[in-house]
C-alpha cells in the first residue's frame, strides 16, 4: 500500500536513480560511461516529471529521496 504522494513511475525513476548511482561509486565500475549516460537520462526524467509543474506539489525533491533511502534501508525499493 503506498503511503506518500508521489506517482509511481516518479519513485521508480529515483530508486533507478539511486542504484545507478550506488554502482557507479563502488570501486572497480567499468562501466562508468553507461552509468552517467543513464543518471543523466533517469535525472532529466525525475526533474521534468509532471508532477512538479503542479501549483504546490504535497512534496518536494528532499522527501522523494527520503523516501526512496526509507524503502531501500527496509527492502522495498527493488526497481
């Protein structure tokens, strides 16, 4: 059951976001090309998401990603 605002496809973005960007840290990536071109691509989609042309969305970019942190600590921010 979702407990937060934001529209799914949204919290995929972020959580594809975070694992790409979890790879690309970890020592020894080879393919670090392939990993900035997706955080670029998955970063322009998370940016220019309809959501955040609303009026006042009901939450902003510091809660989208403490809420994908949140599922990832407790195993449920498999994207």
């Amino acid at each position: 059951m979702r407990h937060h605002t934001f529209p799914d496809d949204l919290v995929a973005a972020q959580t594809a976001w975070a694992h790409a960007y979890a790879e690309l840290a970890r020592p020894g990536t080879v393919r670090t090309t392939v990993l900035r071109r997706r955080l670029i691509r998955l970063s322009a989609r998370i940016v220019f998401h309809p959501y955040w042309d609303r009026p006042a969305p009901a939450a902003g970019r510091p809660e989208l990603l403490h809420l994908v942190r949140t599922e990832q600590r407790h195993g449920a921010g498999a994207a």
